[in-house]
C-alpha cells in the first residue's frame, strides 16, 4: 500500500511544529500529530496571557513566532489534533502510526508515512520522598498547569523546590498571577547559573528578567535546600526543608508552611516511540536515554528522525533549531532539493553545548535517598513503598526490571514513566531506555477492532 | 568446594537448588543477570495439567502439580489453585476436549453448554461447553523462583543454598572426562556436578561443554490490562485451540486466548507463538490477536483498557519435551532445560528429579523420554 503522506510529524511542540512546516516548505506531503487538543506541547501550552504580559521579551516573541509558524502549517498541512498515539511500527520504507482520536470516546486511527520525524518532548522527573503523595503536591509542570486553569487564586501559600532552572520560571509565573510563593529551594547551589561562563553568556538575561520578578515579590531563593518532606492529614500543611551538604544529605532542618508544593529534578525524555521502532539511543549527560542522531537529526532506523528533548532535554529554542534541521533532512532524503544551511547546524551546536553545561551544572545527588523513610511510597500507582524494593533486591533483584518484575513499581497506570527514574537510582543504575510496546492505554476492544485512517468514518 | 553448581537462577533453577540443598547437597546458583531475569520474568505463571497430552509430559506436570501444592505453603508467591476451564467452540470441539479428558486421567468435569456460566459468568454465549480442570493453578514466577532460592537457603542454611548474580559462566572446567565446575567472569567455581538450568540459552551452555542440546526461541507475547476492582475472571479459562497449538510444529504465528485475572488485579492474556528468534520488534497484529480473541471469550474486555505488553522466548525442543537428566556425553553436566512454555508448571518436579539423580538416588519418574542425547540420532 502507497503510504498517505511524505512525512508524519509525532509532537506539536516548538520542535514538531518547525520540522512539519520546513518540510512542508521544502515540498513533503507532511501530517502532525499531537495527543493535546491545542498545539504548542509543554511549553507555549501553558503560558497563561497574564504571565506573558510579565515575562521577559524573549519569551513573549518566541510564542508569536510559534503563533505563526502554527497558523502557516495549518493551511499547508494536516493536523491531527487529540490523537493519541500507541503504536508506531515501520515495514517496507512506510511508517504506520497508530492513534487513538478523542478524549472520553475513543475512536482508533492509523496514519502511514514514507517518514516520521518524532517530536515528543519530555515529562517532569519527580523524585519521591516522604508525603510526595499528599494533595497539594505537584509536579512543576502540574504547578504550570495549575496557571493555566488559572486555579491559582492569590494568597494561596506556595512552596518551589527541586533543581534546574525551570524552578525559576514556574516560581516567577505563580507569583505573577498572585500565589505567596513562600520560597524557591534549589537543591545544587544557585550559583551554579552565574559561575559557568557558557551559561553566563547564554541566558544570563533571561535569567535575570525571572530574578527581578521574585525580587519584586519578595521570594527568598535559596542554593542546596530542599523539600525532603511533605506533611498534612488530608492535604498538604507545611514542609521540611533542609538544607543540603554537596552530597545532598540533610544538615539542617526547618517547617515551612504551605499549601502547594510545585517540584521538579529535571525532565524525562519520551523516548517510547522511537524504542518501540528500534532507534538507538545513548545516554545523556545526566544519564537519561536519548535517542541517538546524525547531524541531520536522523536516528539509526532509516526515514526515522527525532528533534527537541527526545535527543536531549535542551529547551523550546534549541528544539525548535532542532526540528527545522530534522524537517531539511526528511526532505533532502527524499529527493526534494534542499541547500546546505551550515548556520543552523552552528547554531545547534551552541545550543546543545549550553543545554549539556546546564545538564552539568544541575545534577541528581544521590544523598535524596536518604530522605525516604522504610514507609515512603516510590511507586504510586502501585503503591510500592521503599521497604518492598530494599526486600526485592535482598532476594536478587539486581537491576530496575526484575525490582519491577518482583515489587511492581512501575507495573500501573503510568508505566514508570513518574518512578522509573527513581527505581533506576535506587537499583544503582542509569534509567533504561523504556520498552512500552503499548504507548497509551488502549481499550482492548479497539485494539481488537480493525483500523481506519482518519479520514474514514 | 560446593556440590553443585545450578547456571541459571530462573524457576527451573531455583527449583533445582531447592530440592539438591533438601537433598543434603551445597549448591551455588549463578546467574548472568538478576534472579528470575529470562523467560521466567516473561511467563503468565501457569501450572497446568489441562494443555497436556498422555506421556511423560503429562506425568511430569501431575509430580510437578503436587510439589506446588507443598511449596505453596511458604506463601509469598500468589499461588492459586483455581483451576482451569478449557471451552470448546462446536459440539465436535467438545467431544475432542471430552476424549481427550478420558484419555488423560486426569481429575476433571465436563462442563455443558448451560453449565458454563456458573464457573465463568461472564463467559461469551455460544460455546458447546468446556472441560474444567480443577488442579490447574497459577503463581507470580518471578516471585516464585526468588523466594524458592531464599527459602531454600533459609531451610537448609545460606552456606548450602548461595545465589551469585552477575555471574557470567564462560566454560567448563573438567576433571578428566568429567565435568568439575565452571568458568565464570568473577573466576572459577569446582563443584562435584553442573546443573545446566539456562533455559532458552541452555543450548549455548551445553555447547561450551561441547554437547548438542537443541534449545530454540519461540516467542510470545502477552497483554495486560488495567487492574480490577472486582475479579471478571475466575478461573484460567482457555479456548480448545490452545492445545493443539501448544504441540504444532508450524513456524509461523500461531495464536489462542489464554485469559486469566491475578491477585494484583490486572487481567493476562496470552498467548502467541512465533519462531522468530530473539527478536523483541513489537508485532502490533499480534497484540491485535490477541486482544481479539481474549473479547470473543469475554466481550466485557472490550471497555477495558490493555495498558501494557511484553514478550518472552520460550525454551522449546524439536520434540517439545525438556531436557532432563545427566548428559551422557558429559558425564557430571545435568541438564534441566527446554520446558517450552510449561517451565513455571514442570520446575518443582524438575528440580526433584535432578535432585534424586545428583545424589544417586533412582529418579521417582523414568527420565528417558527426556534424555540429553535423544537429538543425536536425527543429525
């Protein structure tokens, strides 16, 4: 069978969205996909009109760029939005990606492609600790969401902990829409941003622009403490902080009251599309798996590219660089003519030597697990608590899988995509590229029923 | 210097150490990997006596049937003797399914069309009827096979029963034309006898003691859904197809519902067949199978979500029988593998016998059907 389309383009972030309309420029038949119901993935999704207005103009302009390149793809390609993908399978020089369309009804669909270009960001990395599973805490990226529910009603009492600088920008958007951001714990040291030259020079201004907000609001931001304990009966009252030795164990201790604690350790590349295709991949400078690619973005299975975090978590600038260097490729490799552009493969370059820097410049220490007590769930779908992960590897589970295998984390409703760091670090090793042949839960009478692309009934 | 060494810490090893450290021997269990890491960590967990023809299979799963029963009392394994129901598709299936029942001797109820309900409520309408096994049952394998290595060597002391993972076994040592010990990559380990308990890769053990042992992969996958609140499934209930699946010989896919709940709540479904070799490509047409045929069993699956797949090598022979007993070739070298996809059900019954012929007694069941050199002849 002929596949539909050139190119299918898997993520409507900045880096799906650049690669679908280069491509689509440059002369490919091109769909993107997205399993949200509005375009812009993680970071222009949240962005509430009220923070932008406050925001530093860099951000501003790059959501009007994104704005743009949006509205031009959409007369110039298909965009299937609210599709779910589950499953993407490649044979014979055609890609198939199976979706699933809708929300609460669920329809199952299948796109094919001579290409794919997979796009599909990254997700917060929590770590546990004890009373992580209270209501009340959140995951950074919930706190953004949170924002853009506009849920955040003033005086609500908030706390900001966890590590890298996507703390500032999620603390710096909650004060602005009138939360009492009653701190910022960064568990490596603060400094960290300012000592790296590289660094320095990248971002320095808007990192400053983040600063002069929690100035204005009076937020005190603070290196090497953190949030080692959450406490409340139903709901989250106050917390533990502490304050870090370079090993991150606990020195010092104090209560902080709150009702709201938005974390984050970093970000997990989504990376089962490309597992599920048999894409190598390589360890990142944090030793998260990426997908490993060429210069011209291309993994290792042919006709297979991937762009923004899935190659390296790095941001929405280097992404969207990223996904217009994926898009000249997918087209170069099928004929369509396409001259060299060397600036942007120097400017890729730059932008990953200052997303490794950053990578570097906030690492996971290992004194966190410290902060676990026998009781603490690390899995909370299954409810695994830590002494049920210390019993499995007592009886020989040496690595992640078989503690999964004889314990259950990961075994539920989200597949150890919010614990599988942890259990990783618990067993002594570098997470594991994910082998999830179902990507999105998928109810056993559609996956029973014969599929239909899109455009069929 | 212990008595034996067992390569492989999966259910047939760990059964196998058991039963030698009962016996009143020292053994060390090495593993490349962790405890339960192989096919073992990939298996639903079926004891069953239903799926199998009259033989030596047969007698073995029936031994193995009752050890299960006297292991199950350790607990900490999700044992559950809940029995199996085998539903036939036509009145000929049924009648097949009822001779074959005769033909087994084993303990059995042949279930009529009316009948099926009270054992699977709810069942698709339509079926003939069923033949229900009531000593098939089913454990957590992973659990299975770690808790039978810590029992063992909490029963019969840790200087007897020692696990080492990370243990790579690289060649055999000899003592003359005997077999002595092994190689490994954290150094040498004599030992008075080797159990070769590898499964899938049993072949390639035997063969770095230079003896032929056919071993290959057939893969299967299995579903799993999201967890129930409230059990939809009773009992281990399969289609008549199943059986004559389980001893083809086709290459090519073959696939026939197995559905089952478990303790933890979510729902298995199994079960497919592929001489593919170890490959681990997801094959979405035979998840789409499965799924199939699992809501043709029970139509109410179809709401429910899979949320999961994975998929193992089953350890199979030309003949479909395991490999059980001393190698004459290599006098000192055991075999205990190529159980196919019944290595969770035959183990305890394995590991017994290797353990009586390890300490010299004679065998409770003659191993000459499952003798190492049987292959020789057809080269």
């Amino acid at each position: 069978m002929k596949p539909r389309y050139d190119l299918a383009v898997i993520g409507a972030g900045p880096a799906g969205v650049a690669g679908a309309l280069t491509a689509s420029f440059a002369g490919l038949d091109v769909v993107l996909i997205d399993a949200a119901p509005r375009p812009g993935g993680q970071y222009f999704r949240h962005l509430p009109q009220g923070f932008n207005a406050q925001a530093p103009g860099a951000l501003h302009h790059g959501l009007d760029g994104f704005t743009r390149q949006w509205e031009t793809l959409r007369a110039r390609a298909d965009v299937l939005l609210g599709h779910k993908v589950w499953a993407v399978e490649r044979a014979e020089g055609t890609v198939t990606v199976r979706c699933l369309e809708g929300d609460r009804e669920e329809r199952p669909r299948t796109v094919t492609a001579r290409g794919l270009l997979i796009a599909t960001g990254a997700h917060d990395r929590p770590l546990p600790f004890p009373g992580w599973d209270l209501p009340g805490v959140l995951t950074a990226g919930g706190a953004q969401a949170l924002l853009k529910g506009n849920l955040v009603v003033a005086g609500r009492k908030v706390v900001v902990a966890g590590t890298g600088p996507f703390l500032l920008p999620v603390a710096a958007g909650l004060a602005g829409a009138g939360a009492d951001v009653r701190g910022v714990y960064e568990a490596n040291g603060r400094l960290g941003l300012a000592r790296h030259p590289l660094l320095a020079a990248g971002k320095a201004g808007e990192a400053l622009g983040y600063g002069a907000t929690l100035a204005r609001h009076r937020v005190p931001y603070r290196g090497r403490h953190a949030v080692i304990a959450a406490h409340g009966e139903d709901a989250l009252t106050h917390v533990t902080v502490a304050r870090l030795d370079s090993a991150w164990r606990p020195v010092s201790t104090r209560t902080v009251e709150c009702d709201t604690l938005a974390y984050g350790y970093g970000f997990v590349p989504q990376l089962e599309l490309p597992v599920q295709l048999g894409c190598a991949t390589r360890a990142d400078a944090d030793g998260s798996p990426v997908v490993t690619v060429d210069g011209g973005l291309r993994t290792s299975v042919p006709g297979v590219y991937a762009a923004g975090e899935s190659t390296g978590v790095g941001g929405a600038v280097l992404a969207e660089v990223e996904g217009r260097i994926a898009g000249r490729s997918a087209a170069a490799d099928l004929g369509r003519r396409v001259p060299p552009l060397p600036r942007l493969s120097r400017r890729r370059e730059r932008l990953a030597a200052f997303a490794k820097a950053l990578l570097e410049a906030y690492p996971v220490r290992p004194g966190w697990q410290g902060w676990l007590r026998d009781d603490t769930l690390v899995c909370r779908c299954e409810e695994v608590p830590l002494s049920a992960v210390r019993e499995a590897q007592d009886l020989g589970a040496t690595d992640a899988r078989s503690v999964k295998l004889l314990a259950r984390p990961g075994m539920g409703w989200c597949q150890g995509r919010m614990c599988g760091y942890a259990v990783a670090c618990l067993a002594g090793e570098d997470p594991a590229a994910p082998r999830r042949p179902i990507a999105q839960p998928i109810r056993l009478g559609d996956l029973a029923a014969p599929t239909r692309s899109p455009l069929e009934g | 210097m212990p008595d034996v060494v067992v390569i492989g810490a999966g259910v047939v090893g760990a059964a196998c150490a058991y039963y030698a450290a009962r016996a009143g021997l020292d053994v060390v269990v090495v593993d490349r990997g962790p405890v339960a890491g192989g096919t073992t960590g990939a298996g639903e967990g079926n004891v069953l006596v239903s799926d199998k023809e009259p033989g030596p299979e047969l007698d073995l799963a029936l031994l193995s049937n009752g050890l299960w029963r006297e292991l199950a009392e350790f607990d900490g394994f999700e044992f559950e003797p809940k029995g199996g129901l085998v539903v036939a598709e036509t009145g000929e299936v049924l009648e097949a399914l009822t001779g074959l029942a005769g033909k087994q001797g084993v303990e059995h109820t042949v279930v009529p069309s009316g009948g099926l309900d009270d054992y699977e409520p709810h069942l698709a309408q339509g079926f003939a009827g069923g033949v229900f096994y009531p000593q098939d049952a089913q454990v957590q394998p992973m659990l299975a096979a770690a808790r039978l290595i810590r029992r063992g060597a909490d029963r019969f002391g840790r200087g007897t029963l020692m696990l080492r993972t990370g243990v790579t076994v690289t060649g055999f040592l000899r003592d003359g034309d005997r077999i002595g010990g092994v190689t490994t990559d954290h150094g040498d380990i004599l030992a008075g006898a080797v159990v070769n308990a590898a499964g899938t890769w049993g072949g390639e053990v035997a063969a770095m003691a230079g003896v032929h042992v056919p071993v290959l992969p057939r893969r299967g996958f299995i579903l799993v859904t999201e967890p129930f609140d409230e059990p939809l499934i009773r009992h281990k209930v399969y289609t008549a197809a199943y059986v004559t699946n389980v001893a083809s010989d086709s290459e090519g896919l073959e696939t026939s519902a197995v559905v089952e709940g478990t303790p933890s709540g979510p729902v298995l479904i199994g079960a497919s067949r592929e001489r593919v070799g170890f490959d681990r490509t997801v094959s979405v047409p035979v998840l789409e199978r499965l799924a199939r045929q699992a809501v043709e069993l029970f139509p109410a699956l179809a709401d429910r979500r899979a949320i999961r797949a994975y998929c193992g090598f089953r350890p199979y022979c030309p003949d479909h029988l395991p490999v059980i007993g001393e190698d004459p070739r290599a006098p000192g070298l055991h075999h205990a593998c190529g159980h196919e996809g019944a290595g969770i059900g035959l183990a305890p019954a394995t590991g017994h016998l290797i353990a009586q012929t390890l300490a010299g007694h004679r065998p409770d069941l003659d191993l000459t059907p499952f003798r190492p050199d049987r292959f020789e002849e057809r080269r």
